[in-house]
C-alpha cells in the first residue's frame, strides 16, 4: 500500500533513515509516522497532500504485517462504510499480533492495533486512496462496534452507524459470525440500538 518502513529500506540504503527523510523533503515519499513513509502519488508530488486517516493506517499495519494480514475494523471500517461522515483522530486495524498503537507526526491522530485472528474475520478488499485494503463487512463491523463500542474514540457515533449498518446487513449472516466468535451478546446489543433508530 505504498508504504515503507526505514527498517525494510535498510537493503537500499546503507543509512535509510536520511535517504528518506531526503526523499520526503523532495516530496517524493510523505512522512506519515516515525519511521514509517508513504510513495507520493506521482501527480501529487509538490503538492499538499496528504493520505486518508484510514487508507493511513491499512499502509502502516501492511508494512509491519503484510497486507493480507490487517484489517480495518471498527469506527474504520465504519467511516469507509460511509456510516461515520465526520473525520476521526483514531484509526483501528485488526492484526494477528500485538502492536503498540502509533502516532502520527503530520495530522494529530493515531493508529490503534487489536489482536485478533484476521482468518477468521469477515472481510472484503476496497480501493483506498493507497491502494486496495481489507475492510471488515457491514455484518462484522455491526458485530465489532457493539462489542467495543468506545474503541476509537468515537462512541457518540457508534449506536446510528450500527444502525445504519445493520439495514445494509444480512440477517443469517450476523447470526452466523456472530457464533463462532462469541458475539451473540453484542448482536442483541445491536439490535437493541436498531429499535432506538425505527
């Protein structure tokens, strides 16, 4: 997803941490965090620009695990569903290991990472800004946001945005995923907040 740790560029540049800064100051790669940079559009270069929160955070957890193997979820998976419209300052990627969340040096927000098992989440691939990103489904993110409604900040919008959800999903397909991951509490909860929005 056009994303490059200084690490990873090590097989480069003998000194990658001042290549890329070079770089970044050239407007060729944009400086997203420490030590995490993201490849200019070609006709953004020389411009402001600046990447998507979410398109952001799928870059940075695809460069630490690979892009099959983080998953924007949660108050996301939401904006990206279009069910949040206004810009958050916290963006939240499953990923199979614990990270430490990550704060971002050109905006003031942060990626947060929650370990989970991403085989066994309901996701499908959509364009981002960055490139194509797993994003969990409608059905799994009513799931997700009612399980932790609070994770990302975001709670007042949360109840509406699984509401919205909720009409666009699948009934039997709550129900399925919702057994095998132990979310039969939070898809009561989520039913509970689709009769407040009738």
């Amino acid at each position: 997803m056009r994303t490059v740790r200084a690490r990873d560029a090590a097989s480069l540049y003998a000194q990658p941490s001042p290549e890329l800064l070079r770089l970044a100051e050239r407007g060729v790669l944009h400086r997203i965090a420490h030590g995490y940079y993201i490849v200019v559009p070609q006709d953004q270069v020389g411009r402001a620009w600046l990447p998507d929160l979410e398109a952001a955070a799928a870059g940075i957890a695809s460069a630490i695990h690979g892009a099959d193997r983080a998953v924007l979820m949660g108050v996301s998976a939401a904006r990206l569903h279009g069910v949040i419209p206004r810009a958050l300052a916290t963006a939240v990627v499953a990923v199979p290991a614990q990270h430490r969340p990550i704060t971002l040096v050109d905006r003031q927000a942060v990626v947060r990472f929650v370990q989970r098992d991403v085989d066994v989440l309901d996701a499908e691939r959509v364009r981002t800004s960055l490139g194509g990103a797993l994003v969990t489904t409608p059905e799994q993110t009513v799931l997700d946001l009612a399980r932790r409604p609070s994770l990302g900040d975001a709670e007042p919008d949360v109840r509406s945005a699984v509401a919205a959800l909720y009409r666009r999903s699948d009934p039997g397909r709550l129900t399925e995923l919702a057994g095998p991951q132990r979310l039969q509490a939070a898809l009561r909860r989520a039913e509970g907040w689709v009769e407040e929005y009738r």
